[in-house]
C-alpha cells in the first residue's frame, strides 16, 4: 500500500456549493494558486456545466495552475463530461470527476432509475471521460447509505470502463467512523479489481464526523482524502483540510502515510477563503481558530514557556502562524507591493490594475503604518471586487453619530452612472446607512448576518464587514474593509447588492 496520501481539495466545487459562498473567476485563481503553492495534488476547480461562469472558472484555474492536477465535477451525463473535458482542455494534468447516486432513496426518489440502468449509465460516463483524459474518478454518490453489495458491483464495473480513483461519499454525513472505516476496508477487499484504482473518502460533517471519518478511512485503505480549506461545504461543510493533514502528520506514530502537504500555507489560505466567502473562521476552531495556539491559563502558559510539548502538540508556525511580518510600509516602493502579493498568490493581469491597487496600498499606508499580509488581502481582495460588475458605487458616506441622539447617514451613490443621494436617520449608525443604501435600490433584500472582525491587531486595524442578504430566496454575501468599520459596513452592503445584481442562475450537481 503506498505511503502517499492524495489531497483532493474541492473548496472551489463542494465548498463554493454552501449557500452565500459564491466565488468569482478571479478569486477561484487566487485561492487555486495558495493552494497550488501548499502542494495540494487535486484541485476540483467546479462543476463546468454549471454555467459559462463556471466553465470559464474551471479554465481559468486549469490555465493559471501547472504543479496540481485540476479536476471538474460531471453528473453522468455526455453532456456534462463533454462540458468538463473542453473546459480541462489546455490543462497540464487533467481530470474528470463523475458521479451518479447508488443508495436506493437516491435510485428511486430523485432519479428514478433502476440500479442495472444506473450501473449502465456509470459505465458510459466513465468510458466517455476516458476519451479526456487517462485521469477519471467515478463516486456512487450517497455511498454512505448505499447496500454494499451494489457499491461493489458498480464500483468493480467502472474500473473496469477505466476509473482510476474510485470516491466513496458520504454524502449526508450519516456514517460513524468506526463503520465507515469498516466500509472501505470491506469495499478494497471484496472488489476484484480494486487494486487498479486509488479508492477515496469524501465525507461531510452534518455529525460532526467529517475528519473523524475521513481518517479512519485512511486507516482503512483510503489513499486520497477529499476535503476543502476551513471545511466549507454544504450545510455542516465537508472534511476540513487543515484538520486532516494535520492529524495525519502529528500522529505519524498511527498513520503509515503522510500527504505532501506544505503546512505553513494552511493559515494564509484558511483567511483568503474566509475573506473572499465571507465565511468566519470561529476563534476555537483547531489549526486555523484565532485560540488554537494561545494558551491563557496561567498554568498552560508556564508549562509552554519550560517546555513547549507539555501543552502543544504542534508548533504554531508549521502551519503558518508567527509568520506575519510587517511586510510593507508607507515607504515601500511599487516593486516591493507587486513582489510581495506574488508571493501571496496575486497577479495582476494589466498594469492599470497593479497601479490601481497601489494607489488603495498607498492610501492605507497613509492611515495604517504597519501593513501585514492580510491587510494586502482584503486590499486584493476590494479591488477585485470593484473591477466586476460594478453598477452600484459609493462615491462618499457621512454619518453623524451623538450620544442620546439619533443617527444620520447621508450617502452618495453612483447606481448606473448616475449620481444619487440618500439620507436616512436611526437609532444606529451602521442601520441608518443601510437604511439610506437600500432606499435607492427598488428591490427587496433582508439582511440575515452582519459581523464585524479585525483583519489584524490594534485599534488602527482594517475592520472587515461581512453581510448576507436574502434576495427571491437566494443567499448573498458582501465583504468590505475599511479603517472606519462604517464605512467598511457601506462596502460590504453594496458588494452584496452588486452581487444580487449580477446573480445569474447555474445549475446545482445534486439537486
Ligand atoms: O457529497 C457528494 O456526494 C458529492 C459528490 C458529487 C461527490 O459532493
Ligand atoms: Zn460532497
């Protein structure tokens, strides 16, 4: 059994399937190279029928990326794996994920299909992605509640048609560890030709189990886990990456396998996915959690400063915390701005968009001297944003605020072009901007979470505003930075609104 454990990531499909966690083209290349960079070996890049947008996605990450393989999902249909295979055409390493439901709930309440005709149709897919490409993953989605029996008459089918990896889902995050481990040992040992393909987990967490029993497949035989940065995913989210790779290389003493993994990316990529989905990573959430380093009781803190092992049982900077230098400052030149985001993931494709971010980096420098690196991310991160479909602009925000008065926002906004302006009054600051924002927007939004954190430390921090919006049922969020968190608030509010704006409809793989 190889040693090597295959990390698939599918932050870019399955995480961006969570509602609200919509990524545009520009930010999937951005997280595609942090994870390039982390040596992350598959990257499912989205589910290129989807929509253009979403083709066009998968071919750009497929373009900007050259040491992972890129994948994009396919149900199994021609159509879709047709979709996937132009979409992965100029791709260095390629591959085609296709999937079609195996439990009987799944067989007969949403396809209606018989197993023979969905043991048929697997075949098919798996033999027409093989016309793509040598590099194919077939999953029986809903494997987790699928009669084992079948599992294994259609996975031995499609090795047979060509499947390379063979991915066992857990699709509603039913099983148990113990259990599923049990699965995928019985699975390689009862299908024939299971030594022909690199069998997979893909586990989501409506338990609580996702990690729990992502590893105890790996103990089982798994050679390639399926996860996604800061486990986003949809409902609970699916097995978290930096979870699993860590667990895996600090308990080496368990494990015969390790991944490739560079570990030290792990913090930037978690705060790029958290900044671009707005997503907040909880402070006690392990590896990535603002708390899971620091250690406050006197007693852990006496202990660590003797001897680090007796409380820590992985170094903070091995997966990237304590490398937040001061990067750059009111004096840093052009070349050093543009030197240290490509070092972040970031290229600019036009001069005018490098000069334009410069510009914003200059006057935060102005307001804020110490400039970290995820002060340049949500830097990155506003610029991309105002360069999409931009019809709602803010062109100047006032606010008065007095104790034991009411509030008064008067905004400026540029809606198609055309010059605005809106003033409402409040018991809050933040609610009578809004207030004002949305009186010139003639349709219906209802704002479910608004919250505001610190991009870094002290009071002259970034604030970093996260909205979602309810719009005709579909779920929106908005992010905007700003020194003043009201005017962070503004941002993020008409990123959303923009967004709403540009939503278009794209098909969802498993409904
Ligand atoms: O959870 C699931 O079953 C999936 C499949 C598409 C692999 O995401
Ligand atoms: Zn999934």
């Amino acid at each position: 059994m190889s040693d090597k454990l295959i990390i698939f990531d599918t932050t870019l499909r399955d995480g961006e399937q969570s509602p609200g966690a919509s990524m545009t083209k520009d930010e999937k290349v951005r997280i595609a190279k942090v994870l390039e960079k982390m040596k992350v070996d598959v990257i499912e890049a989205g589910f290129a029928i989807a929509s253009v947008g979403d083709f066009e996605a998968v071919q750009a990450v497929a373009n900007a990326v050259k040491d992972s393989t890129i994948c994009s999902l396919a149900r199994a249909l021609d159509k879709d794996i047709d979709r996937a295979g132009e979409a992965l055409k100029n791709t260095n390493s390629a591959r085609i994920h296709t999937f079609i439901a195996t439990s009987d709930i799944h067989m007969k309440m949403k396809l209606n299909m018989t197993p023979d005709q969905v043991v048929e149709q697997a075949v098919r897919a798996v033999k027409r992605a093989r016309q793509y490409t040598d590099n194919v993953e077939f999953s029986p989605e809903d494997a987790g509640r699928s009669d084992e029996d079948f599992l294994c008459r259609v996975i031995e089918a499609t090795i047979d048609a060509g499947a390379t990896t063979i991915n066992i889902p857990d699709t509603v995050g039913y099983n148990i560890p113990h259990q599923f481990g049990a699965t995928m040992k019985s699975l390689i040992g009862r299908v024939p030709n299971s030594d022909k393909a690199i069998f997979s987990a893909h586990c989501h967490n409506d338990l609580g189990l996702a990690v729990a029993n992502s590893l105890s497949a790996v103990l089982n035989g798994a050679r390639q886990v399926e996860c996604t940065i800061n486990g986003l995913g949809e409902r609970a989210g699916n097995t978290s990456l930096e979870e699993l790779v860590m667990a895996v290389r600090t308990r080496q003493d368990v494990f015969d396998c390790d991944t490739n993994i560079d570990a030290t990316h792990i913090l930037s990529a978690s705060r790029l996915v958290s900044s671009v989905t707005g997503f907040i990573v909880q402070p006690n959430k392990a590896i990535v959690g603002a708390n899971a380093f620091a250690h406050e009781a006197g007693i852990h803190q006496d202990g660590v400063l003797k001897h680090r092992e007796t409380y820590e049982i992985m170094r903070a900077e091995d997966v990237g915390w304590n490398a937040n230098q001061l990067v750059l400052g009111k004096h840093s030149g052009r070349n050093a701005f543009k030197v240290r985001l490509a070092e972040l993931g970031v290229e600019f494709d036009s001069e005018e968009s490098l000069n334009d971010a410069f510009r914003r980096f200059k006057e935060l420098a102005d307001k804020k001297h110490e400039i970290f690196d995820e002060d340049l991310q949500a830097l990155v991160s506003e610029t991309q944003t105002e360069a999409i479909n931009e019809s709602i602009k803010l062109v100047s925000l006032k606010v008065c605020t007095e104790t034991g008065e009411e509030n008064t926002a008067t905004v400026v906004l540029s809606v198609d072009d055309k010059e605005q302006t809106a003033t409402a009054k409040t018991s809050g600051a933040v609610d009578a901007t809004f207030s004002a924002i949305s009186s010139l927007v003639d349709f219906e939004i209802n704002l479910q979470l608004y919250s505001v954190s610190n991009v870094t430390q002290g009071t002259d921090a970034l604030g970093e505003v996260n909205v979602r919006l309810e719009h005709n049922g579909r779920i929106i969020n908005g992010q905007g930075a700003d020194t003043d968190i009201i005017t962070a608030s503004a941002k993020a509010y008409i990123h959303a609104l923009n967004k709403v704006m540009a939503a278009t409809d794209r098909a969802h793989p498993q409904v």
